[in-house]
C-alpha cells in the first residue's frame, strides 16, 4: 500500500474514491462537507434531510459518479457526536473507510481531512489506522479474496509543512507496520512459530533495525539456572529460547534510567499436566502476544531513537503434557534463588516471566514493563475491552496509563494491595503459581510477577482479553490486535 499526500483542491483529485467524515449533529453539511456539498451542485443537504445521512458512527454513505467531482466515488463516513470525538475515532473512522471500500474491489482513494482535525497529528492518526485496517490474517490460504488489494491512498487537506507532515506519515507508518509486525507474530500457527523459529525471526528483525541481538539457548538457560523456564519447558520436545535485543542511544547518559522490556511467550498454551478443556484450545497460539508486542516496540523503537537504553527479553516455550513435563505439586527454583511451588501447570507465564525478568534486572534494568496473555480473570474483569494495568510504585503507572491515553489504547488499572500478596504464600516454598481460589486471579498473578520485580519500578499489562478479536471489527481484521505497541513506545519516547 503506497501513500502520497496529495496537495490538489479535492474536485479536481482523480481517484476511485474521496472519503470524508461527517458529524452527527443538526449541521452536519458545515465546513468541508458543505465544499463538497456546493462541489456537487448540492446532493448532500437532502440526504440529511431525508435522514439518509445521520453521521452516526461507522454509518456508509456512497454515491457514485457525483456530479462536479474528478473522483468516482464519494464516500461519507458518519463520525458521531463532535464532543465525543477522539483521535482513537479518528483512527477507527479511517481504517472502516479503508475496510468498506476494499471489500467492494476499490484500489486506490483518497482520504479528504475535516477541518480541526486536519494537522499533522491527525495526518500521522490516519495513516497508523490505514495500516491497522489493511492488515490481514489469512496467512495460509491459498485464495485470498479475488485480489482485492489496496494499492494507493492519497491524503488530501491536511496542513503544516511539508517536512511536517512528511515526519508525521513515516511515524504513523513505523507505528502501524510495527504494530502488524506484532500481529504477524501472533497470527502464527505454533507448527510455524516454535520458540526456535520465534527466536529466528526476533534475530532477523534485529540485524534488519540495527538493534544488537542475543538469542540463549537451552545451554545456556541452563548454565543461567532459569529453573522456572526450565520447569514449564521440561514437557515439550520443542527446546525454550530467551530472546535479548538492546537498543542503546548514543551518547547515553550514566545516569539514565535503563528500561526492560519483558514479553510472555508461550508459543503454544496446552496448560500441561493441568491440561486445558479442548474447546478454544486452538486459540492458545496466541499466548505468545506479549512477547511479539515487546518485539513490535524494538522495531520501532529502533528508528525513533529514544534517549533511554531499552533490553527487551522475551522468554520463549512451549507448555505441553509430555513424559518429562512438570507436575503439580513440583518445586522449582527460579533464577533468582525464590522457590515456587506448581499448584496448576497451566498457570506457567508468570513462571517464565520471573525468569524473564530477573534476567532484565541482572542486564541492568532500572524500570520494568512486562506483557504478557496471562490470566482467564482479567478476561471475565475487564471483558476484551481494557488491558489489566498493574504496577508499582503507583505513580509510574499513572505516567503509563497517560501515555495508553494518549495513543487510544484501553488501559484500566487494577490494584496492587499487600492482601492480595498472602494469596499466594505456599507451605513448602516461598510462593505458590495460583491463588488461594478465593478470586482475583488477575492480581495474585501480578503480584507473584511482582515478588521478581521487587521494588524495581514495573507495570504489568495483562492482554489476555485483548490480544486477539474473535469477530471481525469495521476497522480491523479479526484476529490479533498488537495491542500495546503503541502505548509503550510512546511513554518510552516520554522517558529520558
Ligand atoms: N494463557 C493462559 C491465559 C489466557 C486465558 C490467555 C485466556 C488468553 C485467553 C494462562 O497461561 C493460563 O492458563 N492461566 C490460567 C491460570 C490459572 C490456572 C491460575 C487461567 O487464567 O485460567
Ligand atoms: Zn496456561
Ligand atoms: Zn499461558
């Protein structure tokens, strides 16, 4: 997909589609809308009288061949209440439009900016939901939707300069390319991506950036003591990888924070010994998503060049039922010397985690963000709506949740008391891998991420219900969101 911006007055664009954005309001034929409104010797006040056009969200409204326009096409997307209206809409509104005109065979239009929303920001907000909405999960089928491809978009009546708008296109392409980076990862089948193939193409996408790359095998792990890797990857046949990729800026400060970036990633989710019921199992390649988002963030942390050295270590396995897997009731020593009794296998990615980022600490992190599909609970607290934000000390996570804010990401924190903290105290060892079952799986969880974290600053973002969409958006795919790369790139370009 090719994008120029277009500097033409719009009547005069030659393209298969012009869209634009109206507002669900009494004057919905103002500002831009009443050019093309005057441009088409007026077809489009009596469709707002008519209630034809409401404006009301994701609402489609096409004509063909209007009359008084080079384009062939006029596209009106309804916007809904001026008020309520976000970048994020701005985003969604994009991607639909992108979504709509390619399911009807379209290959190339133009998106017209609307007044006060038409700057260089916005133009950066367009482009990030045009590479969101073109992103496709069909890897492996052999027909893909008779051809129907978006071959170019033009972005016409935005304004700033043109070095300003041109910066603001490259860093919405880097961000949404990052992002469906992200999703590829997660789209893959577990016969596709086992942690060695995972490992293979972080390595890749490292040399490809610039960014320094260190893949440990199982030797290696072993040489590390990472017993709660080890523990969850004893059952698999597949052999686990810890993938380190560092970005370091120049001229870096002594006393510049240093940020660790840890990402689950279970390339295949069977629950172990404590074997998950074989309905939806399916689903469970995409227990790897925290760690393809981390790797999502390198990739474009790599051409922002943020002023804070970044380690990103994802701790990759498969947890499967095999002859040598790990039993409930086992005892493993993690990494950092804490001894953890395995209550259920298949509470496994905080196992990896603790390794993961005990491993971050000891490269020198100063702050930590972990990702990870980690509970069922935050699914049945926050349904696939909001990511399960943790962290402590409290205000590190508030500069967090300021920077989900500000990219339309859904973040809600959770709570992080010391109640929740006896819930996971075992008899035999230091800590337990589950709860008591009194509830607030999503926080024992954390919390035993946590007991690795120490008093080192750390947010934890559960993406469990919001990693992958079951049903098809107007804006997106079903299929992997790549939620999160956009809210830790944009508070890690906020850190210095
Ligand atoms: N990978 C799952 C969590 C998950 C659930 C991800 C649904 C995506 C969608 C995780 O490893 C898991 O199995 N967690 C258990 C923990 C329990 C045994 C304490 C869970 O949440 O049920
Ligand atoms: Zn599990
Ligand atoms: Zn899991």
């Amino acid at each position: 997909m090719q994008i120029q911006i277009e500097a033409q007055p719009f009547a005069a664009i030659s393209t298969e589609a012009l869209v634009t954005f109206v507002f669900d309001k009494d004057e919905r034929i103002e500002g831009t809308v009443a050019l093309l409104d005057q441009a088409t010797q007026s077809k489009l006040a009596p469709l707002a009288k008519s209630g034809e056009l409401t404006g009301k969200m994701f609402e489609m409204v096409l004509l063909h061949y209007p009359q008084g326009l080079a384009a062939q096409r006029l596209l009106l997307v309804g916007a809904g209440k001026p008020d309520k209206f976000s970048p994020a809409d701005l985003r969604r509104l994009t991607g639909a439009a992108l979504r709509y005109l390619k399911s009807r065979g379209v290959k190339n239009f133009t998106i017209l900016a609307r007044e006060g929303n038409g700057g260089a920001a916005a133009l950066q907000t367009v482009v990030e939901g045009l590479f969101i909405a073109n992103f496709e999960s069909d890897t492996y089928r052999s027909k893909k939707d008779n051809g129907k491809v978006i071959e170019s978009v033009k972005l016409a009546g935005f304004e700033g300069s043109s070095a300003e708008l041109e910066s603001a296109y490259e860093r919405g392409k880097l961000l949404g390319e990052s992002q469906n980076f992200a999703r590829s990862l997660i789209n893959e089948p577990s016969n596709k991506l086992t942690p060695r193939n995972l490992a293979d193409r972080a390595a890749a996408m490292a040399k490809e950036s610039g960014l320094a790359v260190e893949i440990l095998d199982e030797d290696k792990i072993a040489e590390l003591k990472m017993g709660a890797l080890i523990g969850v990857a004893q059952g698999s046949v597949e052999p686990p990888r810890v993938i380190v990729i560092t970005y370091t800026p120049a001229n870096l400060r002594a006393d510049a924070p240093v940020l660790g970036l840890v990402g689950k990633a279970v390339t295949f989710d069977t629950g172990g010994i404590s074997i998950k019921p074989a309905d939806g199992m399916e689903k469970m390649k995409y227990d790897m998503g925290g760690g393809a988002t981390m790797l999502g963030v390198m990739r474009a942390l790599a051409q922002l060049k943020p002023s804070v050295k970044v380690i990103c270590v994802v701790p990759a396995t498969e947890n499967m039922p095999g002859g040598r897997a790990q039993k409930p009731g086992d005892v493993q020593v993690a990494m950092s010397g804490k001894t953890i009794e395995i209550i259920n296998t298949d509470a496994e990615g905080r196992l990896i985690l603790a390794d993961g980022i005990a491993y971050a600490k000891k490269l020198g992190a100063t702050h930590l963000i972990d990702a990870a599909t980690l509970t069922g609970a935050i699914v049945v607290a926050l349904a696939g709506v909001h990511v399960g934000a943790f962290g402590t000390p409290r205000e590190y996570l508030d500069r967090f949740l300021k920077s989900a804010d500000a990219v339309g990401e859904k973040m809600w924190p959770m709570p992080m008391d010391d109640d929740y903290q006896e819930m996971i105290k075992s008899s035999i060892a230091d800590i337990r891998n589950t709860g008591s079952g009194k509830g607030g799986g999503a926080i024992t969880a954390a919390w035993f991420i946590k007991e690795f974290a120490e008093d080192t600053p750390w947010i934890h973002l559960d993406i469990a219900g919001t990693a992958w969409f079951d049903e098809n958006k107007a804006w997106s795919a079903k299929g992997p969101t790549g939620i999160a790369v956009r809210s830790i790139v944009d508070f890690v370009m906020k850190m210095s």
